[in-house]
C-alpha cells in the first residue's frame, strides 16, 4: 500500500483575495449572523462564510425542556444547518484552538486525525456558554446537565429507567430515592425543567401499576428568596412559586447544592437529599476556547464595543452569551437570551458588511422585549414591553404563540404545531431509547502496510498493541527514517497526547495488527487523576524524546 507518510495543514475553500468570514458556533447568534450575511451579500464571490459548529443542526433551546414530557418529538426542537444556512460553508466539527496573531482557528479531526485549519479575515465569537461542573465535586459523575438536545434525550431516558426500576422495586427506601426527583437552579432553565419533568413523572405514573403518584417527589433548589427572583418581579415570580408547589414540587429556597454521589444530592447545609435524579442547569461557565483566547474579559465574557466589534481589535466580534454586550442606555449588559443573541447577530452581520464596503456602522440598540417562562401544564409568566405582566394560561399562549412564531423554518413550524395537538389527545410516549456509549476503550483491526496515523496528524488516542507488529517511521526532507518496531504488549501514541501537539512520526503496520484504543478524553481523565500513571508516562514521553532512535525498553507497558 502507498500511502504518504506526512500530511499537509488543510485550510478552507476560500480563495485569495475573497474576504473570508469565519463564524464560530451554531447557536442563535452564530446561525442568525450566518443567515443575514447571506441576506447582505450582493455576490456569490463578494465574501465567503464559513460556520462550525459541532453539530450539525441548530437547537431551539427555549422548547428544549418540552423534550422531558415528550409534548414535543425528540427532534422537534432542532433544525438542520444546511437547510437554514445554504449558502455558507458548514464545518460540522470541534474547534480546538484559535490563533488570533496568525488569524486561524483549529478544528478537530474528522476520519482520519488530520489538523483543519480556518483561516478567515473577519472571525464571529458566538461559541455561548457551556453547563461546567468541574468547579463543583461529584457533579461531573452524579448529575446531569441540560443545555442540549443529547442532555434533553440522556434525562428523558433516564427518568423513563427510574420509573421502570421503581415500578418493581421491594426495597421501600430505594423506592423512595428512585421516585425523588431534585432539579438544582431557580432560574428560567431550571424551573421549566422542573415543570416539565413533574408533569411527565406524574402523567406516566398513572400508567404504570406499582407506582402511587403519591409517592413521587420533585425538589427543585433555589440559592435565593423566590425563584425566577433574578429574572422577574416579586409577583410573577411568587405566582410561578405557587403553580409549581400547587403542581407538587417542592421548593427549597436559600439551599445550595455542594455536592452529589450516586445516591444523594447533598445541600450546602449538610443536609443529603437521598436520590437517583440531579439535574443540575448551574454551574454555566465561559466556554473554554473563550476563556483561553487572550482578549479583553470580564466575567469571562469577551467585551464588546457599541458595534460588537471585540474592544481593542480588529476583525473579531463576539455576539450571543460569550459577548458582554453593555446595554444601550450604558447601565448595565445584555443579558444571555436568545433574542438578545439574534438581534446581536444580525447588527454584527451588518457591521462586518459595512467594513468590508468601508459604509457606516451601527450600534446595537436592542432593550429585550420582555421575558416569558413556561410553568409546564397550561401555564406561564410572562412580562412585556417593561410593564405588561401576564400569568397563566393566557401566558402560556402567548409563550407557545411566540415561540412556534419563532421557530425557524416550515417544516419545523408544522411538525411542532401537531405535536402540540396530538398531546392533548395521546398520552406521552414511554420508550426508553437505550444508546450505546461512544466512550472506553475500544479495539481496532489494521491491514500491513496501513498507517494507523500519520506524521502531523493531530493527537487522538493512546494505541496499546495487541497482536501483531509496526514501524515507527520520521520523514524529514523526503527521506524516511524507521526509528523502532512495536510489538505485542507495548504502545504508542502518548507523545502527541502529553505534549498536546501533533504526530512527530507515522505509525505503519508491519504485519496485520490488532490495538486497543483509549481516546483523548480517557486518557487525559486517567493522567489527571492517577499521579502515578502521569508520572510514568511523563517519564516515557522523557526518555524517548532523549533518546530517539526509541529503545525497546522504553516501549514496554
Ligand atoms: C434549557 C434552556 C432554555 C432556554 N430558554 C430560553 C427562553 O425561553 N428564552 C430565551 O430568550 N432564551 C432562553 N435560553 C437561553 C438561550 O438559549 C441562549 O441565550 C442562546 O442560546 C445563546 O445563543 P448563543 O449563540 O450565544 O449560544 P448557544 O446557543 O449556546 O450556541 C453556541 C454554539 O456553539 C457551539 N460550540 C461551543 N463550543 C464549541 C466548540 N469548541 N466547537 C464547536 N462548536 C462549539 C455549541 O455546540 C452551540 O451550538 C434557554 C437556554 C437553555 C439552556
């Protein structure tokens, strides 16, 4: 087999001399900044765009809840990237890294674990928030978060699991933990989620024999006074506190969560709320490709000048919830909403358009319009254009009218709308999607003369050999150079992995060889929490960086 040894960087398709608009994350602000450049364009070849994001769809996070109680199918909420965005150049990939001097972003591999690098003259920041848990102990391994579609469809499946084990359980007191539910955050995510779920839990209960609803019991926590105290006035926010406890949730204010284990969520008090469910919408932390960009920061979010342009550059702009946005009026910051985003998205678009035709530039004048919340079954809060408050069931109208309104799409627009008539006539749907995991350790097959990565490809995985041989082989000048054979029992891969960098050699099979393989993040877990693990392999990574041509022994596990 003739394969090269060495990869090239592969850069986008955009052509030299054609302004390039780059655009990071496919939320509301990248995707509504992606749209409306599309709009401004006079000329396919005026500018190119480009979006990434890591998935290939664009989450309509409002209704995400709405995906607990299967009101609304699993894929209702979310809405393909190339349907909405034909005309821009989609990378459905993971950014790993941004050089702001060189101007260029590094995506992750796809396939094969080759480098992508983005060049672009303008670049878009619109990479949001991320629900991060490391700040809090246990929360990483005994909660779930929910932000996206993959938490909504994980929490529904597993509230689906717990029913079905409570439903047979003998044990009264793990009966008792299966049926208690406990949803961290009083915030807008954290109530719609505890609405939602009550509803779901205490509707399919009715279907299932060995379960009184009675038994069932949902603790949402609150840091503060009154939940949505942040969000809303004193009276919608005491109205919403009333609906949920009349609903049967209970409402613990002034509690913080400290800690969880596998069986407890556990209250900064001491106390232990013994349970299988926490779900856990704080802590929402800058996103670290954001925190690692050298930029003007506050409150981990970059800072924006009246144009959205990042203060203190040229050609980068932030929008959405990683932008600190000041308000118009000077007094205070856009807060982190959708309909922020999107207005910030399309004054950005305009701006990047006016400099590129060196026009005028606009300021962001948006307010907000107000903000609405859905309490679950047939209720909402709502409060519009400063004043105007609204609660109940004409709330939730408007809540539903509005936010089906904004659904991007037709197609969207119909499949949501159904769903919502079918629910009022079919009880919600009970099957638990059970989805294999993608993470552990997994083990691959390659042919002789395959390389199982190249020289210059980016680090993935940690590769231990199980049958069969390899070639360590360095190009340099166009002239290979084999620095060791691999056997049975010794691995390889670590160096790219310790060193965060690229491949420095190609690995290719000698005879047919079978490996297993231990991906990125395991890997990185294991060196981060076991001393000794790091050490030996800071020690291997050490001797064979000395000592090239690599010694056999320094290749024994
Ligand atoms: C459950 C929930 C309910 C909400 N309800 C409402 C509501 O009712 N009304 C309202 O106004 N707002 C609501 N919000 C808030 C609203 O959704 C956010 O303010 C809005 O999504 C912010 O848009 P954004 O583009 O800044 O970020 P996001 O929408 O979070 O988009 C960021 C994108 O960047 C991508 N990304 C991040 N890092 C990387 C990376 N390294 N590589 C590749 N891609 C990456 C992500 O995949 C994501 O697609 C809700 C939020 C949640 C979580």
């Amino acid at each position: 087999m003739n394969v090269p040894l060495v990869r090239s960087d592969v850069e986008s398709n955009a052509r030299p001399g054609r302004p390039r608009v780059a655009i990071l994350g496919g939320g509301f602000g990248g995707v509504y900044a992606a749209m409306r450049l599309e709009q401004l364009r006079r000329r396919r070849d005026e500018f190119d765009i480009t979006l990434v994001n890591s998935e290939n769809y664009f989450v309509f996070q409002p209704m995400l809840p709405e995906v607990i109680s299967g009101s609304i199918g699993i894929l209702d909420t979310v809405s393909p990237l190339r349907r909405l965005l034909p005309r821009t150049q989609l990378l459905i990939r993971e950014i790993e890294s941004i050089d702001l001097k060189n101007r260029s972003v590094m995506l992750s591999q796809g396939f094969r674990p080759r480098p992508y690098v983005l060049k672009y003259d303008h670049l878009v920041l619109a990479l949001g928030t991320v629900t991060d848990f490391r700040t809090m102990p246990g929360l990483h391994e005994h909660a779930l978060p929910f932000k996206n579609l993959a938490d909504a469809v994980q929490l529904r499946n597993h509230l689906i699991h717990v029913l079905e084990e409570a439903a047979i359980e003998t044990d009264t007191e793990l009966k008792r933990q299966l049926l208690t539910f406990v949803i961290a955050g009083g915030g807008f995510s954290g109530v719609e989620v505890a609405a939602e779920l009550n509803d779901f839990v205490r509707r399919v209960a009715r279907e299932i024999p060995g379960i009184d609803r009675s038994e069932i019991h949902v603790v949402l926590l609150h840091s503060g006074a009154m939940i949505l105290d942040r969000e809303l006035t004193k009276k919608l926010s005491a109205y919403a506190n009333k609906i949920l406890q009349r609903r049967g949730v209970e409402i613990r204010l002034h509690s913080r969560l400290r800690t969880a284990t596998p069986d407890s969520a556990v209250l900064e008090s001491g106390e232990r709320i013994m349970t299988k469910t926490l779900i856990s919408t704080v802590p929402s932390l800058p996103n670290p490709i954001i925190e690692s960009l050298p930029l003007p920061k506050e409150k981990g979010k970059v800072r924006t000048s009246e144009y959205l342009s990042v203060v203190d550059t040229d050609g980068i702009w932030a929008i959405g919830d990683c932008a600190l946005v000041i308000n118009p009026s000077g007094e205070g910051f856009a807060p982190p909403t959708a309909q922020h985003a999107i207005r910030q998205a399309n004054i950005a678009a305009n701006n990047i358009v006016a400099t590129l035709r060196s026009h005028k530039k606009e300021s962001y004048g948006f307010e907000g319009l107000g903000k609405m919340g859905s309490l679950g079954y047939r209720s909402a809060v709502a409060e519009l254009f400063g004043g105007i408050k609204l609660s109940g069931l004409f709330a939730w109208i408007l809540w539903r009218s509005i936010y089906w309104w904004k659904l991007p799409g037709l197609d969207r627009k119909l499949k949501v709308g159904l769903a919502w008539a079918l629910d009022l006539l079919i009880p919600p749907e009970l099957v638990q999607l059970k989805l294999a995991s993608s993470q552990g350790i997994s083990q691959s097959h390659f042919e002789p003369g395959e390389p199982v990565f190249r020289q210059g490809d980016l680090g993935d995985s940690l590769y231990i050999i199980l049958n069969g041989e390899a070639d360590v082989v360095r190009e340099e000048n166009g002239t290979e150079r084999i620095l060791a054979r691999l056997r049975g029992g010794q691995f390889f891969g670590e160096m790219a992995l310790m060193n965060q960098k690229t491949r420095n050699a190609t690995v290719r099979c000698a005879t047919a060889m079978d490996v297993l393989v231990l991906r990125k993040g395991d890997f990185r877990a294991l060196v981060s929490n076991l001393p000794d693990f790091r050490a030996s392999f800071e020690n291997v990574v050490k001797a064979r960086t000395e000592h090239a041509p690599l010694s056999e022994k320094s290749r024994e596990i």
